[in-house]
C-alpha cells in the first residue's frame, strides 16, 4: 500500500483514458502528458496503461507502508526518498517506511509517479482514470486527499532502468505545437488563421484538464463564432467570440457550438500539458499526412528511449 | 457529404447543415452502419445534429482510405437501418415552484396558462438527437409550437441535475449541476448521470422520451427509491 501524507494541489489516479464513452458526454481523462506517463510506468515494468498518479504544479508526499519499486517523470519537480535526494527518470526501490517527497515543479506542470503493480482503484465505464468533473473513477472521482492509502496490484520487481539525460524533455522556452488546420478553418478570415499560426500565445492560469486557455492575437471569424454544435477532437483549437483559442483537452466537453481552427496534433498535446501559465506558445500546420508520418515517428522515439536504457 | 479533418486521430462526417430529425437520422445511421462493418481502424464515434466525429487510429488506417470506406457506406444510412428506438418515461414534476422555477414566467411569456405549458410539454414525445456537453445530457426535439421559447438573456450560473427545461425549439434535462440558458419546467427524479452506478447515463442517442406528469409526493417518492437503487426506470 501507499499512503497520501500531503497530497498537493491536485493529485489523481490516471490510467491512458476511457474509450467509447464520448457519444455518451463522457471524455477520456487519462494522463495529460502521455509520453512522461508511459514512461514512468515502463521504467517499473507497468503496461503503459497502468494506473499511475498525475500531479499538478506540486507534488504529493507519499509514503510506501510496503516494499515497491516507483518511478517518477513529468515536471521537473525536486524528488527525496526519506529527504535524500532522489533520481527521476529511473526506477526507485522503496522498503515499507520509506517517504517520497516531490516539491514544487521548476520547469513543467504534470509529474507521474508510477507504481510497480500499477494501480488498483475500480474500474469505472472501462478505465480507471479520474474525470474530476464528472466524479468518475480513479478515487471515489475526486483528487487525492490526506490519509488515502492506495493498494498496487501484486508485481515482482522490476530492473532497475535509467532515462538517459539527453532523452528527457525541457519543458522550458517557447514550445511550437503541430496542429492540423479544421474542422472549421474556413469560418476564419485569413488573417485570424495568419494570426495563430504567426503569433505567440501565452497560457492563462484558469487553464485545466479540460481546456488551455491562451492570450494572444485575436483570431477573427467570417460569418460568426456559432456554428450547429457538432463533436470536439483532442487539440481542438475553439475560439469564442473574443478571438482567444482555447486548445480543448483530455477532460473536454464531448460537444460543443464554437468553431474550431484547427486542431493539435495528439504528440504535442502532452507538450501543451507542461506549459506553465504565463509562458508561452505558438502554433505551425501541418498536413494530415505530415502529422500521420510524426505520429509513427513519436512512436518509435518512445520505444527507442526504452530500449535503449535497458540494454 | 464533406470530410473536414479534426486533427491526426479524428475526421468530421458532414452529412447537412440544418438541424432536422431528417439529417440527424442519417447521421446516427452512418455511426450504426460503421459499428456493424467494424470498419477498420476506427476507433469511437460521436453522433451530434448533423455530423459524425469518427476517431481513428492512423496506424490501422489512413486518412484517405477510412474517408473512402464511410463514403461508401453513406447512401444507405437512413432511418430504415436503424434498430427500433426505445421509449423512455422520464417522471417530471412540474407543480413545484421549487424544482419548475421558470415554468410560470415561461407561461407568462408565451401567453399561456401554467397547467397549458406542463400539459403541452408532457404531451409531446421527444428525439434524442445525440448525447453531449455534460456526461448524459439529451439533446431533444419534439417540442410542439406553441411552446417553441428564445432561452433566457442572462444564463444562470448553477442549474441542478435533473431540470427538464426548454430553449428555442428544443427541451433538455440537465444531467449535472450546470450553467444554462433554458427555462426549467419541472424536475426528474431520475439521474440521467449517476457516476456510482454500474451503467451511469440512462439515455441514448436515438431514443425516444415521455414526460409523465407527477406531483411532488411521488417525486419525493421516487427520488428516494433512485437513492436506495431501488428504482428500476420505465423503458420500453
């Protein structure tokens, strides 16, 4: 078991998400930035799905009440074992007692910590990730509190793995997201699709699992910001009436009546989830070939990460 | 029919630009007919008024081929396809100024008696066009004309679970507390989205929905029941 000593702002169970719930008005949850979360459970010998812990800004300070091995990713947020500093990116061992500490994120937003075993936590309409607002699975559907104790399901342990240091992303600078443009680019006159893929966006601090907010140029419509409500993709860049986008996320609304530009590509929308509010973003189209072609590109740099540091 | 990408995992099926029970049948049949072929690579689908959101995986399919593949499926996607439509009964209780907040200034707007609008809403039978927005809420049609309402000026910040309200030509039950537009009419008893339960939305696009008019008894009556899971929803 592990037990929540300080759970930090927002702490969640996540596995990769629900599937076939969105025709229903449920969204898929799961981890916000997938690469750090498969990671995390690879590097305690987890399936990628695995229930793992997302935490948001802060980290939790947990305790291990038996041995297990854990791993943590994401965020760069200073880690101890028993205030020892701690490596991230690699496998840890913990014997009954030990107590994890993760602070406040340096560069980044989402940390994981996976657990050998991974997770045992209901599942609820097929997944065992968290959608808070719905109060939908991981923990009674809510985020971590005080005093929680979480059981892993039995696992032998895991070889001790590494990720090595050139491999792990810097969530700084001024990130360039890939998007596809449409559904609706043409109700955006020209220069308001010139202005998100020329400008530079700064993230807003109301943004969540749901949606990123952004501030940036206003991107102009034709014909009006309503359209008749039809479905939101992952990466769906909605821009209301004000002509600010709001990249629509893991924990998005399934449906909705604004238009949308264009849509971020599903390898950079972990990217997104490690923006921090007030730094910044911008925005370059891609075909959707392109982006199939990258996609099975982020797929191999995942697996090569893998083997590499196992070898 | 137009094809509009949603990015490198999803592709919108156009199938009309109006809001009608005609174009939204076709698009539920699209998404039927897709499900029964399995065709490959798709992944789920979100029906909504005139257009089906297909989510794929480009590692089974490409762009180009699934397009083709639900092109070709398209010109038999019509009601004809589409399995019977359940009936649902949802109890509403109209009668309490309580849970009908809006039912007598939504009367007074639309020149009508307060037991005129409760009867005419209960009246009708109501499509469900898709499910959306918030987990488990319907999206209906069905509303006869005479109660056809532009929705409120000022949304309210928090409507409760459960409020059957109605907005322009359409009528919708609030499945979560809420922001909303709509002026509510009565209340269900019934959760259209219980996250404890084993199957947590009670509505499905295509289905169909009758209002039985209760009293605030039975409506306190039956809450209770759907507290203790000992209530079993009419469906036919």
């Amino acid at each position: 078991m592990i037990r929540i000593l300080d759970p930090g702002p927002q702490t969640t169970v996540q596995d990769l998400g629900r599937v076939g719930q969105l025709r229903y008005g449920v969204p898929p949850s799961g981890p916000m930035d997938r690469f750090a979360f498969v990671l995390a459970n690879r590097l305690v010998g987890n399936s990628d799905g695995a229930a793992a812990l997302e935490c948001t800004l802060i980290g939790p300070r947990i305790e291990a009440e038996a041995p297990c091995a854990i791993a943590v990713t994401g965020a760069d947020m200073p880690l101890s074992v028993n205030g020892a500093e701690a490596p991230r990116w690699a496998t840890l061992a913990l014997k009954a007692g030990d107590v994890v500490k993760l602070g406040p994120a340096r560069s980044g937003v989402r940390g994981y910590i996976a657990v050998s075993g991974g997770l045992d936590v209901p599942l609820v309409m097929g997944s065992r990730a968290t959608y808070l607002r719905g109060r939908l699975g991981g923990v009674g559907g809510r985020a971590l509190r005080r005093d929680d104790r979480l059981r892993p399901f039995p696992a032998v342990p895991p070889r001790a793995r590494r990720v090595a240091a050139r491999a792990i992303p810097d969530y700084g600078g001024e990130p360039t997201l890939r998007v596809v443009l449409g559904p609706q680019a043409d109700r955006f006159t020209k220069e308001g699709v010139g202005a998100l893929l020329g400008g530079s966006y700064e993230m807003l601090p109301q943004s969540d699992r749901m949606g990123a907010r952004l501030r940036g140029p206003r991107i102009a419509h034709r014909r009006g910001h309503d359209i008749i409500s039809d479905g939101i993709a992952l990466g769906s860049i909605q821009v209301p009436g004000d002509g600010q986008p709001i990249v629509l996320l893991v924990d998005r609304q399934s449906t909705g009546g604004y238009t949308k530009l264009a849509t971020v590509c599903s390898f950079d929308i972990g990217r997104i989830g490690q923006v921090r509010p007030g730094q910044s973003l911008r925005f370059r189209a891609l075909t959707v070939d392109e982006a199939h072609g990258l996609s099975r590109e982020s797929d191999a740099v995942l697996d090569a990460v893998f083997r590499e540091e196992t070898a | 029919m137009r094809f509009l990408p949603a990015g490198d995992l999803a592709v919108s099926v156009e199938l009309g630009e109006e809001i009608s029970v005609e174009v939204n049948a076709r698009v539920r049949a699209l998404e039927y007919l897709i499900q029964q072929k399995g065709l490959a690579g798709v992944v789920e689908m979100v029906p909504t008024f005139c257009a089906l959101l297909v989510y794929y995986d480009p590692r089974e399919v490409g762009y180009d081929a699934l397009c083709g593949a639900i092109a070709e499926l398209a010109p038999q996607a019509s009601t004809a396809v589409l399995p019977p439509a359940r009936l649902v009964e949802l109890p509403c209780c109209y009668e309490d100024p309580e849970l009908g907040f809006d039912l007598e200034a939504a009367a007074r707007r639309l020149g009508l008696a307060v037991r005129e609008l409760a009867r005419l809403h209960s009246g009708a039978e109501y499509l469900v066009y898709f499910i959306g927005f918030t987990p488990g809420l319907p999206y209906m049609t069905g509303m006869p004309e005479q109660i056809h309402i532009p929705r409120l000026e000022t949304p309210r910040t928090k409507t409760p679970p459960g409020s059957v309200s109605i907005g322009g030509t359409q009528c919708c039950v609030y499945s979560v507390e809420s922001p909303g537009g709509f002026w509510v009419l009565g209340r269900t008893p019934l959760r259209l989205y219980d996250p404890e339960a084993p199957d947590p939305i009670l509505l499905r696009p295509g289905d169909r929905v009758r209002f039985r008019p209760i009293g605030r008894a039975e409506f306190d009556r039956i809450l209770a029941q759907v507290e203790a899971r000992a209530y079993a929803p009419v469906i036919a």
